[in-house]
C-alpha cells in the first residue's frame, strides 16, 4: 500500500473532528481527575500531569518497569506502540530505533535522544546500556530538538533514576534462566551527610546465547556477551534552592559480533539451487566460522548538574558532562567467493594464498548453507563449475580473511538555561548548548593465515594477518546551539507553546590511511589513494528547529491538542575513499545505478501531530487517539557493499519521504488490582525521491514496520496482610519490514559482470538480484511474568518468548553482492527471579 492522499491532511482536521465527535458524549459526564492516579512526566522539561502534554508519550512508571522486567532500551521500545529497535545485531553499540517511520542510520547519529536525569547523551552506544536504577521512562514521539537538543527528529527517551532516600534503603534483583542467563541488579541509596545523599548501583548480565558456532565443535560464541556498570551518585542539597547532583559511571561489554548467515537474493540461478532465491524469513540458521567473532567495549562517562534557583520565578540549571567509549571488533571476512586471496602481488602475503587453499582443500564437502559448497579448490564455481566452491560470507576456511573494526569517541558537552518556575499563565526557558566529540573509525581488512587477528588497523604484508584494505578516519565535530521556549495559558481550557532552537555543527574529517600498497592486488591499501592523496575534509551543517503546540480542554479529563515541528540531524562523512570504491567495483564494472558520496548531507523533517487524550468513568477508562505526517528531506541511510574488496559501510541519503498514520491506546481497569492494556499504530511510508538509489522511488520507508500492536493485562490480588500475587501478560506483533530501499527491484550485481566471463558464460541478466523476498514477515512475541509479594521480598518465573517464536532481528541487503545478511532473534528464554528491598 502506498501513501495514501488523505493521510496528508488527516493531521490537520483530526483535531476538529475528534472533538465534534467526542464532546457531547463527554459534555455528559464530569468526573473530577483524581490526583492519586495522576501520572506526572517531565516530557517537556517540567513536571506536569501526562493527560495535560500535547504530545504522545509512553511511560513505564516504576511498578510498571518491574513487573515487566523493563531494564533497557530493548524493553522499553517493545512495550511502545510505532517504535522498533534494532540491538547487538553486528555489535554491542550499534543500536538503530525507529518511531513512525523514522530511523536512526547505523554509522550516523541517532534519530532519538537519549536524555538521563535531565542530561542529554550524545553516543548512540547509551541507547541500550544499563543508566543505573531507574524509576521512570517517558517516551516521546515526533521532533523534540526544540526543547530536548540535538538528534531528537524522531523522538526523545527521557528516563529518570533513583534519588537518594532520607534513610538508608537497598535493594536487589537477580535472576538466572536457560542458556546460563544472569542478570543481576543492585543499590543502596542514603544520606552521608545532612545536606549529602548518595546513591550507588551496579548491574551485571551473562549468556551463552541462543545459537553455536559447529565448526569449533559448537562452542558458545555467536551471541554470548557478559556487560556490568557501576554508578555513583552524589546529591548535594536535594530539593533545596541549591542543588548540585554528581554522577559517574563505568561499564564494559565482552562477547561475540556479526551472528549473521547468508541469504542470496539470486532468481536467475535458483534453476541450479533453489536456495539461491530464498525467503529470509525461512532461512535456517547455521554457524561455522573460523574465526571467533569478539566485541570489546569499555565506557566511562561523568556529569555535574546545578539547580540553583535565583528567585522566586526564577532558576538557573546548568551541566556538564565528559564521556568516552571504545569499542573494537573482530569476525571473519567475506571476500571468499570472490577470490579475493588467491594470488599476492607481494610475496610476503604469499602465506595467506597458501593458507587459503590448504584450508580448502582439507574441508573439502563441509556442509556449509546450501547453496553454499566447498570443493576441491577457491576458485569461484562460476569459474570451475565442477571443482570450485560457494563459500557465502564467514566460512570455515581461511579464505575469507579477516575484518576488525574500531569506534572510539569521547565527548565533552554542557548546556545552560534560565527558565521559569512561577504558576502564572506565562512559563518560559532559554539557554545554549556545546558540545565536541572527536571519534575515531576505521574498518581494516586482512588476509587470514590460521594464526588469528592482530588488532591493528594496519599490519605490514610480512605479517600473520596482512591488511588488504583500510578505511580509517579521525572525525571531529562542535555543536553550538542557542533555544528558547514559550508557553502561555490564558484560561485553564487553552494553551499554547512556542519553542525554537538553532544548531550548527562543524564537522571535519582527517584521513589516517598510510600510503602503502595492498600485498594482494599490488594497488593502493584504500581506493581512494587511486586518485590522489586524502586530504582533511571540513563542512557546517546548521538548521532552525522551532516547535508549536497547542492544546484545549474542553473537560478536566479530556485533551485536544496539535504540534508541528522541525527536526534535524547533521550530515558528515563516510570514510575517504568510499565514494571511489563503489564507483570502481559496481557503477564502473556492473552499470550499477547507486550514487554515494564521501560527505552526507544533513537530514531535516516536517512533523504534524493532532490528537486527543482523556479519562472516562473516573479515571476507569484512559485513552490517547493521534494522526501524524511527516516529511523527510535527505534521510539518512545505511548501505552496505560486499566484493571482491571485502565490506564497506556508508551513509547515504534519501531525497524526500512521507510518513503517515494513526496510533490508539487504551487502558482499562475493569476491578481493582487489575488492569487491561491495548496499542495499535499503522505507519504508511512512501519514498518520494531517492538520486542515491533512483529505481526504488515509490518504496516504503526501510526499517519501517507497517503496524505495530500492544496487548497485555496485569494484575495483582492480595492473599495475606503482606503477601501477594501478580501475573502480567505482553502480547506484541510487529508488522511486515523492509531493510533496505531496494525491496521489489530487480538490479545488477556482481554476478551479472562475472557470468559473461565465466566458464559458465551465461547472459549477464542471470545474475541480477531481486530483494522481494528479504522483507521480514510480521511475528509475534508473549512475554509472561509472574510471582509472589511477600513483605521485603519478591520471587517471579519469567517467560520471554514464551511459544518460542522465530523471527528475524535484521536483514541488512548487500544489494551488489545479490544477497543479505540475516540475524536471528532471541529465542524462548525462562528463568526464575528474587528480589528484595530493604
């Protein structure tokens, strides 16, 4: 289904009709809100009821988090309608979450802001880490830049941790489940002094996963991890005129990376093999690489945040915060099938040639993925159909090299602002914001000899892992933003806001390739070099984010309200050198009609929301019913390439998207101690112009589900004075799902140049690829938590995925290669948990 023509003005005559419609069934009832059972949010920078924000907004309260086990941003997206993650699929940081159509493009910067008790992080790696013990998280939807900074286009997670208590308290939460699952939480909070509190937590997580590598005679390293934090928290002069509140935190994440498989998107050959044209959603997964996938990272970060109020209108708050994560990442290559290591144009690389047809020949009928094969010797079948081999990504033979990867980024930001704090009609807030990250990234391919990775970007060819390719860059960036805010409520049925925000962000980009020759094709180690010397790149990318809102109450318990805003995120650069290797392996070779460039453009959206929120039956009955469009301008987006070469991440950009649709939520509590829950969200999404890929005009937008819904029910009975039972109960089907702009095309690939050439010598239009089937099918999940309250102490069963549903986590096409790379997701897990406060 395409976007629809009534979905462009639905937003703006949702307001009224909804209203017609609405008041005179409510002109009947007048119940008065019950303050009790007021939710209070601070989706806007200040505490207010979440029936009286114009916006959508999800929030977990602290009950809510622990009867659902919620600890990260995972859990928190699931339990949210219009919202999808992407998680730990290539690696621990690499973290993509979609609202309404609107994703963050992994190598970018994130769509969603990531505020932690007032302070915005800036490293898309926070999105799904521990952030200490939390009591709250609010999740907003549309453009936030306006009031939360930058990279909030799509969005805002707001979460809120634990203050530190008058008196000494603790508590804990442990469980253990199948696959030799732990998670482990813990904190004690108090006061030090009379004027000092603290709080310190600490978390730890454990897995064996869920799928074996069966080369290495199935060992527990496709998807095992273990992570822990400690956080500290300092507070001086909680809830006084003078507030000064000190955190620190550090983690480190240690376990595997890339747990894909292979699946070919290749019509034309599947008269051969069938499986050359397979469904993802069918594909069996099988693990066998010879090289153990790692991933490393290790952060710190540190924040201090002053409330200082200056009268009795009037206060100051201001922060600053320093925060560093390093990252690495090591995993077998994918330049099998293409030869890749078959000759050395340097003879100190020799090695890695005759580690390639040793391994070869001694795993001669491996039974790797069908079509996958290996034969006799490394030459691609297409050449020696009778003893070649098929080899697919990650193989068992060291014919695939080797890849490692490093993302290191430290960053220093802070931002102050003046704004009111009086309950007169007229609130208001302005400031500025800084911020500088200087981040390192660099992919480095190697020849694989059987001896292992060594951790270098580069390694000279007389070395036991030899670097055939380098793409690694130094990128610097400042942030300087101004914003101020204006909310006005001239009777207590009508407000209206006005928020604006300017960004400008200087970005450069330095090369740190040195110039030296690859030992296996004798040409430059980046392609780039092909064409003259790297030299230091510099842009500045600038955009005004205003924001309106207005809201009428036409009953206590009912809200009308409207919003458009402006959203922003910053362009940059890819790695030097990209915009060359694609134009001489695929546009050059196969006619490819893909268009990248070294440097992104900035991308900015257009965003209405109109909806209406109320409370029936005396706040029995609560339910939110909103209409939203959006218009993307350069979206940006991830593309990945596979040759000869070995990989290649980029960004690119979409010209124009649409974005529409409608989302309903509604909660009920039939009796007491029991409450139903319901969400529903369809987003429809049409990709207007795309010149970076021009035939996949009138597409969906990628990592877009089409619909997304939430049911569930809880409940809680008490069988003692202190003892109690609860059960809850999440239902969540994610709808059907595009990973790349290219879904039913069919388009040239690497094969379509070979095949002429080959032994096979057939029309080069048997080689072309086409993606219809590499959309992932919608699916389902049950959760299921249970357990006893018993005074101190709670003990639950808990049951993920409990009908044990198999799906995808991700299908990232490798358009040129003819295929994707197919990530499963988690499988049925069941535990049993203590808890206990004290």
């Amino acid at each position: 289904m395409r976007f629809s023509p009534w979905l462009q003005t639905s937003c703006l005559s949702l307001t009224a009709g909804l209203t017609l419609a609405a008041t005179p069934v409510l002109a009947q009832q007048t119940p008065s809100p019950n303050p009790a059972e007021d939710i209070i949010v601070t989706a806007r920078r200040q505490k207010e009821r979440l029936q009286d924000v114009p916006a959508s907004v999800t929030v977990l309260t602290a009950s809510e988090l622990a009867n659902t086990g919620a600890k990260r941003a995972e859990d928190f997206t699931q339990l949210t309608p219009g919202v999808t993650i992407v998680t730990g699929t290539a690696e621990a940081g690499d973290t993509q979450i979609n609202i309404r159509g609107m994703n963050g493009a992994r190598d970018a910067e994130s769509s969603v802001a990531l505020v932690i008790d007032g302070i915005l992080k800036t490293n898309v790696a926070d999105l799904n880490q521990d952030q200490g013990t939390l009591s709250q998280v609010e999740i907003l939807k549309g453009p936030q830049g306006a009031l939360y900074g930058r990279n909030a286009a799509a969005g805002a997670i707001v979460v809120q941790t634990i203050m530190p208590t008058e008196v000494t308290t603790a508590a804990f939460d442990a469980s253990y489940g199948m696959y030799n699952t732990t998670d482990a939480k813990a904190h004690v909070a108090g006061p030090l002094t009379d004027r000092i509190g603290y709080v310190v937590s600490a978390s730890f997580f454990n897995t064996d996963g869920f799928y074996h590598n069966e080369y290495t005679g199935n060992s527990k390293t496709v998807d095992e991890k273990r992570n822990w934090s400690v956080d500290g928290r300092l507070v001086y002069g909680k809830g006084t005129d003078t507030q000064l509140d000190f955190k620190m935190r550090y983690a480190e994440f240690h376990g595997a990376s890339l747990p894909f498989n292979a699946a070919f998107a290749l019509p034309g050959f599947a008269a051969f093999n069938p499986t050359f044209d397979e469904d993802v959603n069918q594909h069996p997964f099988h693990f066998y690489s010879n090289i153990k996938p790692t991933n490393d990272q290790y952060s710190f970060d540190t924040s201090l945040k002053l409330d200082q109020r200056l009268t009795d209108t009037m206060k100051l708050v201001g922060w600053v915060m320093f925060s560093n994560v390093d990252q690495s990442l090591e995993a077998d290559g994918t330049s099998a099938d293409f030869g890749r290591f078959l000759s050395a144009a340097n003879p100190a690389a020799q090695p890695a040639v005759t580690a390639c047809f040793t391994s070869t020949a001694a795993l001669t009928g491996y039974p790797v993925n069908s079509p996958g094969f290996v034969g006799p010797t490394p030459v691609p079948f297409l050449f020696a159909p009778t003893t070649g081999s098929t080899f697919g990504p990650y193989s068992p033979t060291t014919c695939d090299g080797t890849q490692y990867q490093i993302r290191r980024q430290h960053d220093i930001s802070t931002e102050w602002r003046l704004e009111s704090t009086g309950n007169g009609p007229l609130s208001w807030q302005v400031g500025a914001y800084y911020l500088h990250i200087a981040r390192t990234v660099g992919v480095s391919l190697g020849g694989d000899e059987g001896q292992g990775i060594l951790p270098n970007l580069y390694n000279a060819p007389d070395t036991t892992n030899p670097t055939t390719l380098l793409l690694a860059d130094q990128f610097g960036t400042n942030v300087y933003a101004g914003f101020a805010s204006l909310e006005y409520k001239p009777t207590p049925q009508f407000t209206g806001g006005l928020a604006l925000r300017y960004d400008s962000e200087s970005r450069s980009a330095d090369p740190i390739v040195p110039n030296v020759a690859d030992p296996f094709t004798g040409g430059p180690i980046n392609p780039g070099q092909a064409y003259g010397p790297l030299t230091p790149e510099h842009a500045t990318f600038g955009q005004w984010e205003p924001k309106v809102t207005l809201s009428w109450k036409p009953t206590e318990t009912v809200n009308v309200y409207g919003d458009w805003g402006i959203g922003f995120k910053s362009g940059g650069f890819n790695n030097q050198g990209s915009a060359a290797l694609i134009q001489t392996n695929f546009v050059d070779t196969i006619g490819a009609d893909v268009h990248i460039s070294d440097e992104y453009n900035k991308e900015w959206s257009s965003a209405f929301e109109a909806g209406i929120k109320g409370q029936l039956l005396d706040n029995l009955v609560s339910f939110d019913l909103a209409g939203f469009y959006t218009q993307v301008h350069n979206m940006q987006f991830f593309e990945f390439f596979v040759g000869s070469f070995g990989l290649l991440r980029v960004v690119s950009n979409i010209d124009l998207v649409d974005l529409g649709g409608a989302e309903f939520n509604l909660n009920v509590k039939p009796a007491k101690g029991i409450k139903l829950f319901g969400s529903f969200n369809y987003t429809d999404s049409s990709i207007k112009r795309n010149s970076a890929r021009p035939e996949t005009v009138g597409n969906e937008s990628p990592y877009t589900a089409k619909y997304t819904l939430n049911l569930g029910a809880e409940g809680e009975h008490a069988v003692a004075a202190s003892t109690s039972v609860y059960a809850r109960l999440d239902y969540r089907l994610t709808g059907p799902t595009w990973f790349s702009t290219v879904q039913n095309n069919t388009v040239p690939t690497l094969f379509s140049g070979l095949l002429p050439i080959s032994a096979l010598a057939l029309p080069a239009s048997v080689g072309n690829a086409n993606f219809s089937k590499a959309r992932r099918d919608a699916f389902g999940i049950v959760n299921l938590r249970a357990g006893v309250h018993a005074g101190a102490y709670t003990v639950s069963v808990f049951a993920n995925n409990l009908l044990d549903k198999q799906y995808l986590s991700e299908v990232i096409p490798a358009v040129e290669f003819g295929g994707s790379f197919v990530s499963p997701g988690s499988r049925r897990l069941v535990g049993v948990e203590l808890g206990a406060k004290f």
